[in-house]
C-alpha cells in the first residue's frame, strides 16, 4: 500500500506539468500528461474539445438518485411565490398581504433576496428538463412581478432592499451585508429563466439591471471601485458573489461591449494575477467569495480568449485540490488567523497542505463545493482530461450527494468531517446560503454525466439514466445502482447503423481488472485506472456494454499527517457510525485488512484493538453521530 502522502506527491507534480492529458487511444493504453507552454493554450482552447448536453438531453431513470431529485422538487413545489416575493413588493412600495419568510429572507436580512435567485434558477432547470407544468406557471408569475417592481423602482434598479445598501457601501466601504452577492444571485436567476426557458421578459430586467450598475460604477473613481471590490478580510461584507460571472454571461447573450467592460471592473487583477502566475495566496482568504470570481475569471476566458484568465482559473484548481481540500474535494475552514466568531472555526482556506488541526464541525461549506464542482466540470471541458473527471465523481458521490438528508432532502450548511460529528440539516424556514445553492444543485443531478464532441461520446458517471442526442440520432440508456453496485450496463439506440466512439471513464480507484464487454465479448483493449477507454465501432440499436469494476478498501492521509486517515471501499468515503473520537491503532495496511463488508448491503465492518466499528457511506449518513477521519496512536 503507497501512502496517500507519496501519491498526492505525484499528482501535484502531474498537475503543474501539465493539466491536459491526452486521450486515451483505441488501444486502451494509459493517458500521458502533455506539458502546454501560454502560447499554444490559447491556440489549443479555442475550441472546447467536449460540450456538456443540455439537461432537456439526458434524463434520471429511476433509482435512488432519482429520489433524491424528487425530494428537491418536493421541496421547490411547496415554496409559496407570493411570500418569496413579498420584500421585493414592500421595497417597490406595492402592497402585499402575504407573510414575510424567516431567516435569512426575513425583511430584517441583509441578504434577503438571494434566495429568490436560487430559487429562479432551480425552477429554470426543471422546467427544461422535464417542462414541470407548476413550476413553469409559478415562475412566469414571479417574472411578471418582478417586471412591475422594477418598474415601480424606475425601470433599472431591483432588488428586494433599498438603494441607500449601496450608498452605504460606496462611501463607507462596509456597514451593509453584500448587496452585490444578492444583486448577482437575481441576475443570474433572471438569466436562467431566459436561457431555459425562453422568458424574454426575464432578460430584459436583467438588461436594465446591468444598466444600473454601469451608471453606480461610472461614478465612482479607480480608488473607490478598489475599496468597494477589495475583499482580503475575514468574512468580507461587501462580497460580490459572482457579479463578474453573471455580467460575462450576460455579455455572451448580448454581445455588447459595455457588458464585458462592465464586467471587467469585477475581475479584480489583486486575485487574479498571483493565480495567473501560479502563486497561492488562498490562506486566509474567504472561501465562497473568491472561487466566485474564479468561475467569473474561466467564463471570461471561455468568451475572449485571454490565456491569463485561463491559467488563472487552472492554476486556482491546482491549488485547491492539490494543497486545500479535504479527501472527498471539499474545502473551506478556520482561519489560520481568526480575528471574527465564525473565521475561528469555519468558511475560510488554510495554510497549503495544512488540514490535520482544521477538523471543526463546521469546514467544507456547502457553497463552496457547488462553486468548485461548476470550475471543475468546465475544465473538463476545455480539456478532456480524467483528471478533472475523476475529482468531478469523487466530490459528486462524497460531498455533494453527502449534503442532502436522503430522508426528507434538507441541505447542510457545512459538512464535517471530524469525530464525533452530525450533520446540521438547514430548516426549511432558513433560506441560508447553502439552502439555496443546494437546492439549485440538486436540479442538475443529470448534469456532466455525458459529454459529446462533433460525433463522439464521453460517459463520466455511472447513472441510471438515459441520454437522447436527437441531432445525432443517437440514444444511450445506462442502467445501475453505482456505487453500492460494481457495474453499469449501456445500451445504444441509433437511428442507422453510426460510427462514432463512446469513451468509457476509468477512475483512479478502479484496480486493473476491469471488465468492459462489448455485446458479451471482452475487449481486447489495455484497461487501466484515470484514463479513457475508447471504443471506436459502427454502432447499432441493441449493442450493449458491460462495464463492472473490482472494489477494494484502501485509505487517504492527510497531507500533513500520515496517521489522519480516510476508509474508502472503492469510490465511496465511509463514516464510521460513532459518538467518541476516533482513534486508531496498529499500521495502515494493519487497519485496512480489519475491513470487511457486511452481506447486508452497503455496510461495512471494521475490526481494530479489540473493537468493531461499523461504517456506512458518508452519503447514507442522516442524523446520527459519525466522524470520517480517524487518527493513528500507537504506544512503543
């Protein structure tokens, strides 16, 4: 067994290298890192080698997965429009008899009105992906009033606060709660409501919207800008959420130059320069502001070609899952110099590759993952590589799906990891941060399983579902209960007999003996772990592949302590169902040879100094005590 430490070594070396792996080849053969100088990125990039399908494009079969969106929509439906609306309606003067919500929309909230902007955008993806009748007449109406508040508001501004939150920001440079960050979460809600769905009205109060912010930021000086965007402290108020992102997406619908100028005042150069020059300035810094602006740095680069912006976004990723995250992808803690209650214990990265003494109960917040999944799966984008596809599966099956309470779908704000811990599942009266980006998230559980260029197709995650490429005339249909089951079955349906190839992903924990069958029969190709199999034939309705893998236990270290460590059994993190600190003792393979599965589905046992603990996905954990990362002590 290699310890963690030596192969997290090796996978740093291989991401500064090179980022890009060739495609594995027909042959099956291992991928090989291709070192890419800045002058042949930007001519290499301009063409994303794969495109993500659209959720209309691939639908969840049934299977636990599945459920787990319809505990999301449940959740969506139940949600009355009129009290989302009610701040938005008191702030434009029009009278409303509806009853405020709590937390975090309370009338009281500084951030009241972000929600709303969650909610638009998860609305958005259900509707275009299964045209959800209810949430489509719901969102059409809030559109609509909406409108009438902005106009009530004199045709620009909207919000559910009042303007004076940016005159206090611009002057006093604090005092206010993140109006952009609740500015962008609208805009971007108005913006997914067009693009799915085909609301003009939608983008045209977005249009007016960005007009807003050009008259505020045309008012103020280099200088004042600065201090308005500056966001190096802990726990910043004046975070700006993805105000650069949203106007970038703004600009790739509306092709104005005033939108990417605009949007360019939000790309602050005192964070994106040092990642664009490789250097990692992340300790101390707020964690869910500023991987923000690095998705707003990538959509940047995605609409003009600017290589800086690219190597900063790589270059952030590096850093982040090389030196900052926790083995299941996720990232965010205490602050290595606390100076507020929460910086002490959560919401900020550490000292690179310092995690062992950052286990509080409230790290890895839940943002933070969504943000880092959404850059993940756009790199693989631009490049192909299984890199990025093996850490997209890893955090997807570990932390994301860790998040939600399979029982009744609430979200966590955070997600710890430490012994003993609990999961503190948000109310549904919350109306937090995570609650919202969680709720989005869990709209696109059929996101970035399959991927496709020009002719040929990318199949990343293991999902019940089924994928129809109607320009193609093509159609997959993947049936499975991964990860608790070791195989996948693919069958294809094609309008004619088509040539074209299917890249089967094989995962970094996958053992050398996997099988891929091919309508019965093995194939003859070399099939090794973090690579693509490709399987270039004339392909046919009723062809079917077998792909089924081998599961083994084996464990992660910290990368500053060998003796902090994480149980897995193939792709799957465990818990240990425990309320006492976990420790350990005897050698890590000593540890790992006390594992053994249970015959009672996907429970797991493990024996060690005279106790047996039992273990379960980290995932299947609800409101039990539980901890995740286990310490060695041995006495000599």
């Amino acid at each position: 067994m290699i310890p963690y430490k030596k192969i997290q070594k090796i996978f740093s070396f291989f991401l500064f290298i090179g980022f890009v792996l060739i495609m594995t080849q027909a042959t099956g053969q291992n991928a090989k890192d291709k070192s890419i100088t800045k002058d042949s990125r930007s001519a290499l990039m301009k063409g994303h080698p794969v495109s993500s399908f659209s959720n209309s494009a691939v639908q969840l079969k049934s299977s636990w997965l599945e459920q787990r969106e319809e505990l999301n929509r449940a959740y969506l439906h139940q949600l009355n429009p009129d009290r989302l609306l009610v701040n938005f309606r008191v702030n434009a003067g029009i009278q409303t008899d509806a009853k405020p919500l709590e937390g975090w929309e309370s009338p009281q909230c500084g951030l009241r009105g972000h929600f709303v902007g969650h909610y638009l955008s998860a609305c958005a993806s259900m509707i275009e992906k299964d045209g959800d009748t209810l949430l489509k007449r719901r969102i059409t109406y809030m559109i609509d009033v909406l409108a009438e508040c902005q106009q009530k508001l004199g045709g620009k501004y909207l919000s559910a606060f009042s303007e004076k939150e940016f005159n206090t920001l611009e002057t006093k440079f604090s005092g206010v709660w993140a109006p952009y960050y609740t500015f962008h979460k609208i805009m971007q809600g108005l913006l997914d409501v067009y693009t799915l769905t085909g609301n003009k009205k939608a983008y045209h109060i977005a249009l007016n919207m960005s007009e807003y912010i050009k008259v505020r930021m045309d008012k103020l000086s280099d200088a004042e800008i600065e201090k308005v965007l500056y966001t190096a402290e802990a726990n910043p108020t004046n975070e700006a959420g993805g105000m650069n992102e949203v106007l970038h997406n703004l600009y790739a619908l509306s092709k104005d130059p005033a939108h990417l100028k605009l949007a360019s005042i939000f790309d602050r150069k005192w964070f994106s320069q040092p990642l664009t020059d490789d250097k990692d300035i992340l300790s101390g810094l707020h964690s869910n502001t500023h991987i923000a602006l690095v998705n707003g740095y990538a959509r940047r680069y995605e609409n003009t070609h600017e290589g800086d912006y690219r190597d900063a976004a790589i270059n952030f990723w590096k850093m982040l899952n090389s030196h900052h995250s926790y083995v299941n992808g996720t990232s965010s803690g205490p602050r290595p110099i606390a100076t507020t209650p929460t910086s002490r214990i959560a919401e900020h990265w550490g000292i690179a590759d310092h995690l062992s003494a950052t286990l509080t109960g409230e790290i890895a917040e839940s943002c933070v993952t969504h943000n880092s999944q959404k850059l993940t799966a756009r790199l693989f984008q631009w490049t192909a590589s299984p890199l990025y596809a093996d850490i997209y599966m890893n955090t997807f099956y570990n932390a994301m799906l860790a998040e939600q309470n399979k029982e009744n779908g609430a979200i966590v704000y955070h997600l710890p990891l430490g012994s003993p811990r609990k999961k503190a599942f948000l109310k549904e009266n919350d109306f937090k941060c995570c609650n919202g980006s969680g709720n989005e998230a869990f709209t696109h559980l059929n996101s970035n399983i399959y991927f496709h260029d020009q002719q040929n197709i990318w199949v990343n995650l293991f999902i019940s579902s089924v994928l129809n490429w109607k320009e193609k005339g093509i159609a997959i249909e993947q049936d499975c209960q991964f990860p608790e089951d070791n195989k996948t079955k693919i069958t294809v349906s094609t309008k004619t007999p088509t040539q074209f190839i299917i890249n089967l992903f094989v995962p970094s924990w996958a053992k050398r003996n996997t099988i891929i069958l091919v309508n019965g029969e093995s194939i003859k190709a070399k099939i090794n772990p973090m690579s693509f199999v490709q399987i270039d034939r004339k392909w046919k309705t009723g062809d079917q592949i077998v792909m089924c893998f081998s599961y083994d236990f084996h464990y992660k270290s910290m990368p500053d302590n060998e003796n902090v460590i994480a149980l897995f059994y193939g792709p799957t993190l465990l818990a240990f169902k425990t309320e006492k600190e976990l420790i350990l003792k005897g050698t890590h393979d000593q540890i790992i040879s006390g594992l053994s599965k249970q015959t009672n589905g996907s429970f797991f046992n493990l024996k060690n100094n005279g106790v047996v603990y039992e273990l379960v996905p980290l995932y299947q954990i609800t409101n039990e005590s539980y901890g995740v990362y286990a310490t060695i002590r041995n006495e000599y």
